[in-house]
C-alpha cells in the first residue's frame, strides 16, 4: 500500500487573498487543514524601535503607517497615551472632531473589509461599490489634513486645525467638461459639514446595496455560514475583540464600556452575533457601519452649533499659532524648542486602548521623561486575532482558509508593525 | 473610576498577599509587579480569584530598561510586562516582572493560562531574546529567516548590523555589513525634574 503523508502547502506571501504579505504553510490530509502557521514580519519596520529614537511628534505620522486602512483610529491611540501621560485636557470641540473622524475611519475599514472580503469568496461588485464611498472618505480626509490616507492630523492635545469652511472642489480639466465637474461638485458647495452630512443622508441607502447583494446570496451564505466558528469563553481566551468578539456574542465595546471622548453622549446600538460565524461577524460589521454613521450624524449636528478651539493652548505640547508666532518672542521660542528638541513627557507608564475599527488598538507607552519614549508598545488587534487563524481553520477546506482570513480582517502594517 | 482603582488594588493585594512585590496607582492604572518565580501561581490567581478575574491577556512586550534616563541602570536589565482586561469587572491591570539573569533571561510563560500570549512571547524571544520556559513553539516571530541578535535591545543599533543587496555577479540576493551611519538628529534629553511642567 502507498504510503500517505500529509502534503504541506505555501499560501503566499504573493497571494492575492493573503491581504498584504502574509506567508501561510499549511498542512493538508486531502484538502482538509491539518495545521496552519503563518508566518509574519515580511513587512516588519521595527516602528516601535524607530519611535525610540524620534521625538514624540515626530514618530505620530508613523501611526498612520501601522494598520493603513484605519489611519487616524491609529493617531488616537498614539495622543490618548501622550495625554494622559502629560495630564492634558483636550478642548471640547476637538473630542467631538475626534469621535467623528474615528467613526468615518471605521467606515473606511468596513467599507475596504466588506469589499476584499466578498472579494475573496467570488463577489467582484461590492468591492467596486465599497470603492466608489471610500473615495468620498478619502475627500473628507483630504479636507481637513490635505492627504487622502496618512493625515497625521490627531496631534497630543487636540486636532491639527480646525474643519474647513469650504469644501474642496473638483476643477475643469481636459479630461472632465464643465458638465462633468459641475455633477461632481453638486454636494461638495458648503462646507466640509455640509458634505458630510450629505453622506450621512446617502450612506444608509448604500449599505441597504450591499445587504441586497450580500445578506440573502447564496453564495455567500454557503461560505461563510457556520465557518471560523468562535465560542465566546474561546474568543476571550484568545484575546479576540471588536466585531471578532462581539460576533461571538459577547457585547463588549471600549466605546460604551470604557469610553473615551465623547462616545458617553452618543447614541448607538453595539450590535452582538448568536453563532461565532463569519457570516456573524460580517452581519455585526454592516450594523455597525449604520451606528457609525448615526455617531457621525449627531457629531455634525453638534460641531455646526459650537465653535471653538480645537487644540490646547498649551505651548509646551501643542504648537503657538502662526500669527502669534511672527509676532511674539516668547510664541517664536516655544515653536522652536518644541519643533526642535520637543516636548517632554513626565516619567510614567500608560496603556491607552479605543475601540479600532479591527478591535482594540492599544498603545503603551513607558516615558523617562524624556523627549522621546523609551519604550512604545502597540498592541495590534489583528495581530491577536491571526494568531488564533491555527484554531479557527483547523478541520476546514482551503478554500475556507481565505474566508477565515478575510473575516479576520487583517492588515499587515499593523500585524508586522 | 479612582475609587474603582483603589478597590482593584485593595482586592489585588488581599487575593496575591505575599506575591506581589509592589501595587503602585499612578495615573489611573494599576501597576503590580511580581517576581519571575512566582509569576505563573499570581497570574493565575488574577484571572481566576472573584473579585479579580482578569480573563482577558491585552498585551505583553517585553522591556530593555539599560539606558533608563540615560544613566546605568541598576537593578534587572528585562522586563516582561503584561495588560490584563477584566470583561466582568471592566477593569485593567498591568502586571510586571523582572527576569533574574540579564545574560540569559528566563520568564515562565503563560501559554497554559491565555492562549492568547503565544504570539506576544514568540515576539518578546525574538525582539528581547527573553526566553520563555514552557513555551511550546519558541521560534522567531517578526525579524527576518536567519537573523541574528535581538533587535529591540537598546545595545542593537538602530540600522541593525546587515544589509541585503542583489548581487549582479553572483546573480543572487547577499547579505553584507551595514554601509549606512547610525545618525540621530534630534538627541535625547532628559530634563531635571519641573522643566516641562505642563501646568
């Protein structure tokens, strides 16, 4: 009788449904999983040994760079740390700024997870969909930071300035006639409120697209029902969180358990799943693209009605503003110094965590009251979550390996850091 | 939430009595530290005893703490240290152990308590060269097949050691000594105590 051997397969790194650079060597009986091991660090930077040898505003562009999909969800994180490290209040009206970019961040990590996702399993045209509402994303994020995706606008103590008046808008070119432009310039008239708020109005009706094509289709619901199951007990003691643990029925959110900003005065719904299935967690993620853009709605509301500062007057952290700055010895000073040497932050430790798009990006922070950490730690939530991919895809078919990924919803810069 | 702090550490201290080096509150978080020997039989009491039941591992890195404010530091070179998360108290703790020997150091791991862990110590091994006894599968996690030394220490130079170029001759990728100067621009100060009082 022929001997038989389990036969060891590579997925990737060059795969296009390995999501970046992920290498897995899997083995097979048939084409049943036996084991998986990924292999990571491909794209690995050493970003918290970097940030050990930059000042502190100089390393928060480099957060952008982590999970790229979610880049000012990332920033947050990084400020929170500093904040409560230097003990500083941040200005009501930049809270509110804050809460409402986190939530249209999520938004742009749902709508690419959806989109690659389906992707994955044979579905080509919601990610064309998902595609078309990130770029009204990327516009807002353009607006307020002046770069589509590495905004580095959260800085410690607030914002970077404060919403446009105007909305940025589309101009006559060879390739686009006055018609064309005009057509796309008819919601981008106001203000970048004004814009966005139009997409809070739109964006329901997108979502309810992609139930159409997605929640009933066959397809889709013979791959990814009752894959990647995750009992809850499971799903805590592998560390999961965000939509991976709330899929497993566990109503655990950092925004209502532990909320940050002003997430306390929101109204939203944590929608939680029954089975622990993909198809659970894909149904929690589309809910809670609708309660972000509920959150996002009650922010326009409230940042039209209050004007005020969106970043501490404190010149040791935050910069002196310009005109100040051309006038004013002292201003010029403190511009130089924190631009130079930057600010210090007092000796001390602190972990600060938010509800990321993926889970909960965590940031830990051990300062000897330096200009620079002595040492940052990030705590990636799709990091965690890959490591479990050994358990969740034991005992199911190749195929579903892609689908287990894609659930996972991972991004290498935040894995390989 | 400071009240809520205060009996997390009043519980903590009564639940690890003598185990427990130090529980410090600063900032709002409580910091336990405990040493290595006895660090398996603590954890285990802060995940299981009642009013603790820290059921979730958050996170866990390891430190280097040589050049500690720019001065020799005195003491345990390695630190592993670790975030733990109550879902049922809804409260976090830190937890932090030295490990006894700078030349070889060795942390019992924690597998056995949080699957979760596995990754943070393969990590911590690979960037600290902390070693994990009763690790299952210590391998390197991050740094590239083959690597050599453990670059998150602070005595690692920032542009590491070796650098890969493809070698048109040979027709194939080489490794050879770094030709790149560390450089730091922006050097690192460390104030005396009150200069940036941010008050």
């Amino acid at each position: 009788m022929a001997e038989i051997r389990n036969y060891t397969m590579n997925f990737g790194p060059q795969h296009p449904a390995a999501h970046g650079v992920l290498r897995l060597v899997l083995e097979l009986d048939g084409e049943v999983i036996e084991r998986a091991d990924p292999h990571i660090g491909l794209l690995h930077r050493a970003t918290e040994k970097l940030a050990e040898s930059k000042t502190y505003i100089q390393s928060l562009p480099y957060m952008d760079r982590l999970d790229y999909v979610s880049m000012m969800c990332n920033e947050h994180a990084y400020c929170l740390a500093i904040e409560r490290l230097l003990g500083i209040e941040v200005p009501i009206r930049a809270q509110y700024i804050r809460t409402m970019f986190d939530e249209l961040t999520r938004l742009l990590n749902h709508l690419l997870w959806l989109g690659s996702h389906s992707l994955d399993v044979g579905g080509m045209t919601t990610f064309l969909y998902a595609f078309r509402e990130r770029e009204d994303l990327f516009d807002m994020y353009e607006a307020v930071s002046g770069a589509r995706m590495h905004a580095a606008y959260y800085r410690p103590g607030g914002v970077y300035r404060d919403l446009p008046e105007r909305m940025p808008q589309y101009q006559k070119s060879s390739l686009r006639s006055d018609r064309e432009v005009a057509k796309l310039n008819e919601n981008r008239q106001g203000s970048l409120l004004d814009f966005i708020e139009d997409f809070t109005r739109r964006f329901p009706g997108y979502v309810d697209d992609y139930e159409t094509l997605l929640t009933d289709n066959r397809i889709w619901k013979q791959r990814t029902v009752g894959i990647g199951v995750v009992a809850p007990e499971r799903a805590i003691a592998l560390g999961f969180t965000g939509p991976m643990l709330r899929g497993s029925g566990v109503p655990w959110d950092l925004r209502r358990k532990q909320p940050y900003e002003v997430y306390e005065r929101m109204e939203f719904d944590v929608p939680v799943g029954v089975h622990g299935d993909c198809y659970d967690r894909y149904l929690v993620r589309i809910e809670e693209m609708r309660q972000s853009n509920r959150i996002v709605g009650q922010c326009v509301d409230w940042l039209r009605a209050n004007p005020g500062p969106v970043i501490v007057d404190n010149h040791k952290v935050a910069p002196p503003p310009r005109e100040s700055m051309k006038s004013n010895m002292e201003e010029l000073i403190h511009h130089f110094k924190l631009f130079t040497e930057g600010m210090h932050v007092p000796p001390g430790e602190v972990y600060a965590g938010i509800e990321h798009p993926k889970g909960e990006f965590g940031v830990y922070i051990l300062s000897d009251g330096a200009n620079k950490p002595y040492r940052l730690k990030l705590r990636a939530p799709d990091y965690v979550h890959l490591s479990a991919l050994d358990e969740m895809s034991r005992g199911h078919m190749i195929a579903d390996v892609v689908a287990i990924i894609g659930t996972q919803d991972i991004v290498f810069g935040s894995i390989d850091r | 939430m400071t009240d809520r702090v205060e009996s997390l550490e009043a519980a903590a201290r009564e639940a690890l009595g003598e185990r427990a080096r130090s529980i410090d509150v600063a900032l709002g978080e409580c910091t336990i530290v405990v040493a290595a020997a006895d660090l398996p039989a603590a954890m285990r009491t802060l995940r299981d005893a009642p009013p603790l039941r820290f059921g979730m591992l958050v996170d866990a890195c390891g430190v280097d703490y040589a050049t500690w404010a720019n001065r020799a530091w005195e003491g345990r070179r390695f630190a592993v240290v670790y975030h733990l998360l109550s879902l049922a108290n809804n409260q976090r703790v830190r937890v932090r152990t030295f490990a006894e020997d700078d030349d070889f150091p060795v942390v019992p791991s924690l597998v056995d308590l949080w699957p979760a862990i596995n990754w943070f110590e393969r990590e911590a091994f690979d960037l600290f060269g902390i070693v994990f006894d009763g690790h299952p599968d210590l391998r390197r996690l991050l740094t590239d097949y083959g690597f050599v030394g453990h670059p998150f220490r602070k005595d690692f130079p920032l542009s590491g050691h070796v650098e890969m170029r493809y070698d048109p001759e040979q027709g194939r990728v080489v490794y050879q000594p770094v030709t790149i100067e560390p450089r730091e621009i922006v050097p690192r100060v460390v104030r005396e105590d009150k200069y940036a009082d941010t008050e």
